[in-house]
C-alpha cells in the first residue's frame, strides 16, 4: 500500500493538495485532516470525504503529516508530531526562525521533518553552496491584497493600502527575515527557506514591494558567494483560493511528498 499522508491544515493549499494526490492512489493514502476549522473536507476535484482526525489519531495511522496550515500550527503540533516517531513536512517555514522551535523539530526525532521548496526553486543550489555564502538578497514583489493581513500593525497597513490606491508600486519592508516574518507571518516563508538552505539567518536581506500592477508574485533571489554568484528569478501564479499563497506551493508538496512514497526521478 502506499505512503499514509495526514494533512495538517486544509484551506488552499491542504485542498489542492488533496486534489493532487488523490491521482495517485497506488502510491500515496491522504486519511484524513488535522484541522477543526476546516469548512468543509472533501476535495471538489475527488469528492472524497477527509475525516477530521485528533493529532492522537492522526499520529497512530499517518506515516507522514504535511503541515499547510500556519506557523502557529507549527508550534503547537511539530514537536510532538517529530517526537512521537511520525515524520512532518512544513510548508510553514517562517516559524522555524524561532531556534527553540528549529531545535525541536529539526534537530531531535525519532520523526524527520522536511522542509518544502514550496513558492521557490533553487534551494538545492544555496544548500550546496552553504558554506560559500557571503549575502543573499531576496526581492519579493506581490500584490498590496496578498500582502494585508489582520495581524499587521496600522502603519504598515495604511502603506499596503496607499500603494494599492496609487497605482504605484511601493516598498513596504526592508530588513532581516526574521522581522519579515514577524510582520508577515504566513506571507514570507521564503525568506525563512533561503535562510534555512543556507545555514544562517543573518546571511539573508529581505525586501519587500506592494505592487498593485503585478499579476504573478515575483521573488528575486541574489546569491554572492567565493564559489560564485548565481540569481533566480521566480514568478508565480496566485493560488485561485488565496491570493497570499502561490498555487506552485502545493504542488512542490505534492512532488515532495510523492518522492517520499519513491516515485522518481530523485534529484538530491
Ligand atoms: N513555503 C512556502 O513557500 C509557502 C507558500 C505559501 C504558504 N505557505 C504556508 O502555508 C500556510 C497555509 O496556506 P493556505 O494558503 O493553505 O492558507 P489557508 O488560510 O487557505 O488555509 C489554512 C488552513 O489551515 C488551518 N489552520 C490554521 N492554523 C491551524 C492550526 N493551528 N491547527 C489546525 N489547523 C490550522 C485553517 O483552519 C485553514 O483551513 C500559510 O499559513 C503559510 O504559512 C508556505
């Protein structure tokens, strides 16, 4: 049989990613979901219904759990997920800038935590060349709507909401990933990938732009090191249900998550 999945978080990404794997039954078994507020569970794509699992549950039947959730998910499910022998892949990588966190759900087991490439490619790349690394600038350019969030203080709002009303476009934050993903929490996990591809949080500058004329979310990635320079340039299309999130994230979890049940071909 195949890969026992649990997806942990089933709004955008957690139904898309029910959709995708849903194609490959010989492969890969989605048992349910880890979400009380999920709205409904079954995938408009399979019409299959999800059971709404307890993590209790859900760490007896899934081999993998595949957070797509929220950093706070993160926090409360990963240590005991990664403790109980179960292993984790994050799509929330922003809450991994807390070490403490980093600590328990990277570096301990006897469960192995994944981290998506999600909404970027190239991480492959900055991880081999970690050692090598001066700087990495990351130029992020979404929308002023894939930007607003609740959570954000009024002055960074009132600048989100005025580069939506101009036309023009505006940068909104420039600084270290870890204050971008504090104003950005679900918004900027990226940053945290490129950061923690690289080995170092310090290495990674993050800028950001609102620009009300973008269609796909844009991330420039430059990466200055003694073994070279190297610069990706990623535009992406927004997820039809959230336009915070790309619609490529799900299915980088859907290729991991299938890699990890041993369809090829294995780049590593
Ligand atoms: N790595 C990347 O490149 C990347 C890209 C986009 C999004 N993300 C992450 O994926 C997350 C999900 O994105 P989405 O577009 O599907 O969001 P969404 O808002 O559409 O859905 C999130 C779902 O998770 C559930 N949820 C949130 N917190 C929870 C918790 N503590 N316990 C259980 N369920 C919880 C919500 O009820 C909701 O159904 C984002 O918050 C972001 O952190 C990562």
């Amino acid at each position: 049989m195949g890969l026992n999945v649990v997806l942990l978080g089933y709004g955008a990404i957690g139904r898309s990613l029910h959709g995708m794997l849903a194609r490959h039954p010989d492969r890969i078994a989605v048992i349910g979901v880890l979400d009380g507020r999920a709205p409904k569970t079954a995938d408009d794509a399979t019409g299959t219904p999800l059971p709404v699992l307890d993590l209790a549950t859900a760490l007896g039947c899934a081999e993998v759990i595949a957070e797509c959730a929220s950093p706070a998910a993160v926090r409360e499910f990963g240590p005991d997920i990664i403790a109980s022998g179960t292993d984790l892949l994050i799509a929330s990588l922003g809450a991994l800038v807390d070490p403490r966190l980093r600590g328990l759900v990277l570096e301990r087991g006897p469960g192995r935590a994944y981290l998506t490439t999600g909404a970027i490619g190239g991480l492959d790349l900055v991880r081999a060349s970690a050692g090598t690394i001066d700087a990495i600038d990351l130029d992020t350019r979404k929308p002023p709507a894939a930007l607003l969030h609740p959570g954000l203080p009024g002055p960074l709002r009132a600048g989100i909401a005025a580069a939506a009303t101009s036309g023009d476009p505006c940068t909104v934050f420039s600084g270290s990933v870890e204050r971008a993903v504090e104003l950005f929490p679900s918004n900027i996990n990226v940053a945290a990938a490129l950061a923690l591809a690289a080995g170092g949080f310090t290495r990674v500058h993050v800028t950001i732009t609102a620009d009300p004329a973008a269609t796909l979310t844009r991330h420039e990635i430059r990466i200055q090191g003694s073994g070279g320079n190297h610069t990706f340039l990623i535009g992406n299309a927004a997820d039809p249900e959230n336009p915070a999130t790309s619609a490529l994230t799900a299915r980088a979890m859907a290729s991991g998550l299938l890699r990890l049940a041993g369809a090829g071909p294995h780049f590593i």
